[in-house]
C-alpha cells in the first residue's frame, strides 16, 4: 500500500469513529433520546450522533419508532400494564 493511500486509510477510520457510533452504542442511547423527545428539549442538539445515527440506520430507526410509539402510549395513560398483557396471551 503506498504510504499516502495508507495515511487516507487512517484518517478515514479516525473520522468515522469520531463522528458514528455503533448500532450498540445507539441501542444503548435510544430509550434517552426518546425521553429527551418527549420532553420537548432539542434532543439533535443533545444527542447529535444517534440522531446521525437514526437517520442512517434502518435497523436502529425502527427500534427508535417502537420505543417512541410506546412512550407516547404511557402518556395517553391507556398503557395497559405488562400483567394485564400477559394476562391476555394467555
Ligand atoms: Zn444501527
């Protein structure tokens, strides 16, 4: 490998890591940026890299729309709780 395509090599690998995050890292972060949503602070502000992240990946976005779906149920009040779910699987 020539020494300057090496040298892009690194410096792509350094930025990426600065800039993204992992689907771990997001899942980690995605329940946060919800409540953060919710209440109606600037959650791109706060949490820049999964919202980056969200936007790029469909795997995390869908986890991210799940988990907001569900908070904005508990807010209605109408969440049944998780007894009464299993009690219907039942
Ligand atoms: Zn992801």
């Amino acid at each position: 490998m020539r020494r300057e395509r090496f040298e892009a090599w690194l410096r792509n690998i350094y930025e990426t890591q600065d800039v993204e995050i992992s689907c771990t890292e997001c899942f980690d972060q995605v329940s946060h940026f919800v409540e953060i949503e919710a209440s109606g602070r600037d959650v791109a502000g706060e949490l820049p890299q999964v919202k980056q992240h969200l936007d790029q990946c469909r795997a995390c976005r869908e986890e991210y729309e799940i988990l907001r779906d569900l908070r904005r149920l508990e807010d209605e009040e109408d969440m049944p709780s998780l007894d009464d779910l299993q009690g219907s699987i039942r």
